[in-house]
C-alpha cells in the first residue's frame, strides 16, 4: 500500500469511530474505569512516544494523553492521564486520573524476558487525593520474532480498585501477523474489581513512526463496569 493509500485508510478509520453517536448514560453514574498498563514500550532504544487515546464509556467520550521513554537499559517511564472527560457530561465518579509508571525489563534469554513495574498517582480533581498504587510483574514469552504471551501477578491498593486491597494476576498477548503494519495486542486483570476484565487493541502502523488503533474493553463480572470502545493515535521519536 502506498503512503498516500494508508494515510487515506487512516481517516477513514478514523471517520467511521467518531461518526457513531454513543448511547446516553442513564441512571447513577458507574464505577471509575481505571487503567493499569503493564505492557510498557519495553524497545530497549532511546526513543519517546506520545499516546493520545479516547475511550467512549456510557455516553462519555474521555481523553488519555500518555507519554512514554523507553531507554536501552531496560528502563520505561510512563506519565499518562486518565479519564478526561470532553464530552458527554461524564459517566464516572472519579476522573482525571494522573499516573506515573516505572518498569524495569530483564533478558534472560533470547525468548523470555521478566519485567517488574510500578504505577503511583491520584485522582487531580478529587478532595481526598488518595494515593492509587499497583505493583507487578511479569514472565514475557517470545515463541516467534513478531509475538509475545506475558503472564505474572498484580497487586493494586484499594483506592485504585475501590473495593480493597486486591492481589491478582494479570496475562495477555501481541501478535503482529502483518510485520510492521498490523498489531493485535490484549491484556486481561483477574478479579471482580474495578480494574479487572480485559483490553484488546488492533493496531495499524501506517508510517514507520506512527499508529493508530481501535479495541474493546470487556468488563469482568461484578466488576461494576461496562463495555466500552477505544481509539487511539501513537507517535515515536524515531
């Protein structure tokens, strides 16, 4: 395809997400649906990436601006916001949800790599400012060059979960079956909290330097939170 065939592709995905009118929210507003990413860049490179994704969630169309360092020591250092709402009057109790994540990935060999990680922040507009907090780990998997199966626990303090202090675990997937074009990427939380259920993301590499994507959460059950649609753009230094 072309450059000019997949920019032109590129808006026409993007037309179609935004030209569907999501459903009102009715009744009390849901839990909050926070996010706990675990699958950091890991590209082992100096390179940034700026994230900008909206989620539409009961009749709300929210923002989530992440920018990303990853650095060839194995380091990844996150600051992402959550939650912003721009359109539909806001359909969760919490919001603006400000976080900062550090993870640290190890190469024990060519197909498996652990990862350990941390996310720490709190809710911008809330009175109490409570600290949300998750700690987890991972064993990363690499059955082929274009593909990874990641599994380990998590543990995620109660402000985060608004429930209790909740200890789980957390697995998923990439796949690329159109080398550096078309990503299929998915995370799943275990649990009945608010941060339990799975994510799955398509993902289309239009330039060498930047994506876009589309996907679905899926809520676990008596999590308290609902299906919702998401699409994104990403965009690398290099």
């Amino acid at each position: 395809m072309t450059f000019n065939g997949r920019c032109l592709f590129a808006l026409c995905l993007y037309s179609v997400i935004f030209s569907s009118s999501p459903t009102e929210a009715k009744g009390s507003k849901a839990h909050p649906l926070k996010k706990i990413d675990t699958t950091p860049s890991t590209r082992n490179e100096d390179v940034w990436t700026f994230t900008l994704e909206s989620n539409i969630y009961q009749g709300t169309v929210y923002l989530n601006p992440v920018l990303d360092f990853s650095s060839k020591g194995g380091w990844d250092i996150q600051i992402a916001s959550y939650n912003i709402p721009v359109h539909g009057g806001g359909a969760q109790n919490y919001e603006w949800d400000s976080y900062v994540n550090m993870s640290k990935t190890f190469d024990i060999s060519t197909q498996f790599k652990a990862l350990i990680g941390t996310q720490n922040g709190t809710t911008a507009l809330s009175q109490t400012h409570q600290l949300h907090n998750v700690e987890y780990g991972l064993v990363i998997y690499l059955p082929t060059p274009n593909s990874n199966i990641h599994f380990g626990p998590y543990w995620a303090n109660k402000a985060l979960t608004v429930t209790t202090d909740v200890l789980g675990y957390t697995a998923g997937f990439s796949f690329e079956p159109f080398k550096n074009t078309i990503t299929v990427q998915g995370d799943y939380f275990s649990g009945s909290s608010n941060v339990s259920g799975a994510i799955v993301n398509v993902y289309y590499r239009f330039v060498p330097q930047a994506q876009i994507y589309v996907g679905v959460g899926v809520p676990e059950t008596n999590s308290g939170n609902e299906f919702y649609g998401t699409v994104g753009f990403s965009l690398a230094s290099k």
